[in-house]
C-alpha cells in the first residue's frame, strides 16, 4: 500500500491502474522510470490526468528534472513523485512542479504527515527569492 503526500496532508495512495510509458495507448495515467525521456509524451499530455515519475531511491534526483521537463512542456495535470522519497525533499519537489509524492506506507510510518506539512508552505522556504527581494 501506499500514501499520497499533499499540501493538504496524507491520503490513500492511488486506486487507479496506471501504465509503464512503453504501455501507453489512450490510458489517462502512466508511470515514468528515472531514465524515460519526458519528450515522448508530447503527443499525449493533453489527455493524461496522472503522471508518477519514479523515485528509485531518495537519493536518485533525475525525477526533479523530468518533473520540470513535463511542466516546461506544459503538462497541467496531476504529477506525483513514487517512490522512498523523503519529507524534507518536499519543498524541492512542489518547487520544480510535483503536486505531491505517493510515498510507501512503512515510509510515511516514520515521517507522519506533519513532518511533511511542514514543508508544505514551500513557497516560504525558496531561499532563492529571499535572495531577488
């Protein structure tokens, strides 16, 4: 099982069955691995509802690019981060365009939902913008 992290807090992981990129047709979800090419789904983004780009280990960043990828393209639907990554990642991953993580439950066990909402207010943790201002 698995627990979908939002700003919002936590909520069951999705119910949906969604495809591997090679397996996609006219599915409205699919699932990214760390090395699939975000390009390939230029002729579909306007139909998908849910993109999971995979997170194989927490300390495996090419999702953070593939995120930002997708929405630079102009994808608008949802786009979650699957896999063991951690709380304090969340603000990093809301900040490149994932509206959340769909984390294992065992890993949500051990960093409960307000250790993530936290970092929810991730706009006031962009140490960037204190710098422009």
């Amino acid at each position: 099982m698995t627990v979908i992290v939002t700003d919002a807090g936590f909520a069951p992981g999705t119910q949906a069955e969604v495809v591997s990129l090679a397996d996609l047709t006219d599915q409205t979800e699919v699932d990214l691995t760390n090395t699939d090419d975000p390009a390939a789904l230029a002729g579909h983004l306007d139909r998908l509802r849910l993109i999971r780009v995979a997170f194989p280990a927490f300390n495996d960043g090419r999702a953070f690019t593939i995120a930002r990828r997708l929405r630079e393209m102009g994808y608008k639907g949802q786009l979650l981060a699957k896999g063991p990554v951690i709380a304090d990642q969340y603000a990093m991953l809301r900040r490149v365009g994932f509206d959340g993580a769909e984390i294992p439950e065992d890993l949500a066990a051990r960093q409960p939902a307000d250790q993530w909402q936290f970092r929810a207010d991730w706009q006031a943790h962009h140490y960037q913008a204190r710098l422009r201002a």
